[in-house]
C-alpha cells in the first residue's frame, strides 16, 4: 500500500476521532486491536481473507475489539477491513497514532513489556525515554510474553532493548 | 715401331720360307718316289744291285734330299712371292694395320680418358653425394636433435602442469576438508549456543517472577532515564 494512501486513511481516523472527541481512546483501542492482528498469523488471514463473508469478519473484529471499546473505535476497525485494508492495518493505525501524538506535539514510544506497567511506572518510563530521546513522548504499551523480561522501547528509528530476550540474543551472539 | 715392323717382316718371311716350299716338296714327291722305285726296280732286274742294295736304294727314295732346303725353283718363286707380299703388306696392310692400331690406340685413349673422365666425374658425383648425405644426415641428425628437445620439453612441460594440477587439487581438497571442518564447526557452536539460549531462555523464564520483572523495569527505566541520546 502506498504512503499516501495509508496517510489518507490515518488522518481519516483521525479526523473522525477528533470529531467525536476520543482521539485517545480511539487511538488506544486501535493500537492494541492492530497489535494483537499483528501477532497473530490466523487472525490476521481470517481478515485478509476476502473469501470470507463480509459479516464473519465484522465478528472477528467485534469479538477481538470487546464489549468495553468504544463503538466507533470497533466500527472504524470494522471499515478498514471491509475496505479490504486488512493487510494495512497497523500501518494505518501506526500513522493515525503517530498524526494523533504529534497533534499533541509529542512521539510515540512504543514499548514492550513482558508485564503490565501501572500508571506511575508508565509516566517514569515515558519521562526517562523522553530524555534519552531529547523529545516529548506517549507511551503505547504492548504486554508481550517474548520479551521474557525488561522493557524495549522504539520511537521513531531509535530502539532502546533492555529485555532478557535481547540480552539472549546476545549471549548467543557471543556464543 | 720401326724394329717392331722389321721383327714381323723377319718373321713373315721366315714363315713363308718353312711352309711354301714344304708344301711344293709334299706335293712333287710323290712321282719323284714312283720315278725313283721304278729306276730301282729296273737296276735290281737288271742285277746291276741286290736285294739289299735294292731295300737300302727304296728306303733313300722316300727320304727327302733335305728337310730344310726346298727345289731350287721352289725358293725363287717362293721368294718372288714373298717380296710380292711384303711389298703388299708393306705398303698397304702395314699403313692399314698401323692406322688401325693408331686409331684403335686413340680410341681405346680417348676411352680411357672419357673413362677417367667419367670416374672423375663419378669420384666427383660420389664426393658431391657422400658431401649432400653428409649434410642430410647431419640435418637428420639436428632434426632428431631439435624433436627430442622438443620431446623432452613437452614432458617437462606436462609433467610440471600435472604437478601443478595435483598441487590445486591438493590444496583445494584441503581448502575444502578445512571449509566443510569450519562449517561443521560453525554449525556445532550454532547449535550449543542455540541449546545454550534455549536453556538459559527456559531457566531465566522460571526463576523471572513478577518482582524480578517489576526490578528489571526499574532498571530500565533508571538506565534510560540516566542516559541521553
């Protein structure tokens, strides 16, 4: 999918968030639908999949968006994959967050965890990374059991890993 | 050539001299012998001799009067016959004869030359073919010379290249036992150090419990924050 077309669709969700005045909520709630799509190779066919009835995969997004999303969150994420955008998905979601953020003139970090990070560990985090970074960040936290252990963190280009996992990785180098 | 002329006329005429006038006595003595027995037969019928007498007077009528000597006759014209041919030789046989023997002479010189001629010409040819197999054999023998120089270079030649060839294949087959030994090597620690991990992995998950995770965080968030890009 093009850059232009993956920016159109973001400032679309963003524009409609806006209207509704949950961009953050929104934007929240797509970040972790299009994660969890992307960690997950049979959802992510099942939605790519245009064999399938139109309203099979509204299901599937329904169910995975849960009963507490906001409606327009779930009908926004229900519109890209009717749209056929299904294999686009976190590349517009990345964008409408990153468009969302700067609108508040900041960055996002996106920051993987092995658990979840109460709110004062998430404004730590995001102050200590906003220093590292020389830049005003939100955090879009992702618990993923891979990391093992620690944090990794990536804004923009720059990847700040201190997990287990990496430090594996490392030994094996090594090794 | 003049003593030799006269020796043969000597020779000639004394030739002449013994065989005519034998041949005139043979041939008259036959009635002369008759006339000669008769006349004796009459002298012993006649009693003028005996019997004795008779046999002695018979033997001496078949003896020649001399072995040597012919008829007076018979030498004169034996003798006027024998000037007729000399005469004739002399003049005509002999110059024919001496011309003869010269030309036969020249011929046989000038024989004898073209045959020396020859002989040298054939010395020369000899000499001019044993020169050209001389140089043949010599051009044969550099031929030789240069093929098998060129012989034993191309062995050289091909034994250096089959050496260095062997060297390749040598050196890539020790290139190649060294490789696949670093392959299996490389493959042996990839996978100790993915056993290795995956231990490590499964013994850091079971001892990770959440205060351990709440301390890496912190950790994190100490070393980040203490940090500036």
């Amino acid at each position: 999918m093009s850059t232009e077309r993956v920016d159109a669709y973001a400032e679309a969700l963003l524009g409609i968030a806006r209207a509704e005045g949950r961009v953050e909520e929104i934007e929240d709630e797509l970040f972790r639908f299009a994660r969890a799509v992307e960690g997950n190779d049979a959802l992510r066919s099942a939605l790519v999949d245009r064999s399938l009835p139109a309203e099979r995969r509204f299901a599937v997004v329904s169910e995975l968006m849960g009963s507490k999303a906001l409606e327009t969150s779930t009908a926004l994420a229900a519109a890209i994959v009717a749209a056929g955008r299904a294999s686009d998905l976190s590349a517009i979601v990345d964008r409408f967050v990153e468009l969302a953020a700067a609108g508040r003139e900041r960055e996002v970090a996106e920051v993987r965890t092995a658990i979840e990070l109460d709110a004062n560990d998430q404004a730590r985090l995001a102050e200590a990374i906003g220093r590292a970074v020389g830049k005003n960040v939100e955090l879009k936290v992702i618990v993923d059991p891979k990391v093992l252990g620690g944090i990794v963190a990536r804004v923009g280009d720059t990847v700040i890993d201190g997990t287990v996992r990496h430090r594996l990785e490392q030994l094996k180098e090594q090794i | 050539m003049r003593i030799r002329r006269l020796v043969a006329v000597s020779l000639l005429a004394l030739g002449t001299v013994v065989t005519v006038p034998g041949v005139a006595h043979a041939s008259g003595s036959a009635g002369e012998i008759s006339e000669c027995l008769l006349e004796k037969a009459e002298e012993l019928e006649a009693k003028e001799i005996d019997a004795a007498t008779f046999d002695v007077e018979a033997k001496n009528c078949y003896a020649a009067p001399s072995p040597l000597l012919p008829a007076t006759g018979e030498i004169i014209w034996g003798g006027i016959a024998f000037l007729i041919v000399a005469f004739g030789l002399i003049k005509f046989g002999f110059p024919a004869l001496r011309k003869g023997l010269a030309d036969r002479e020249a011929k046989i010189r000038e024989d004898l030359e073209a045959a020396e001629a020859a002989r040298a010409s054939a010395r020369n040819a000899d000499a001019d073919h044993e020169q050209k197999i001389a140089e043949a054999r010599n051009e044969a023998a550099k031929i030789v010379a240069e093929a098998r120089e060129a012989a034993d270079q191309v062995r050289a030649d091909l034994v250096a290249r089959a050496e260095a060839d062997a060297a390749d294949i040598r050196a890539r087959a020790n290139a190649d036992a060294q490789l696949a030994t670093e392959r299996a090597m490389a493959d042996l620690q990839a996978q100790v150090a993915e056993l290795s991990v995956e231990l490590a992995e499964r013994v850091v998950q079971r001892n990770l419990d959440r205060d351990t995770q709440k301390a890496l965080v912190e950790s994190f968030i100490n070393e980040v924050g203490g940090s500036r890009s």
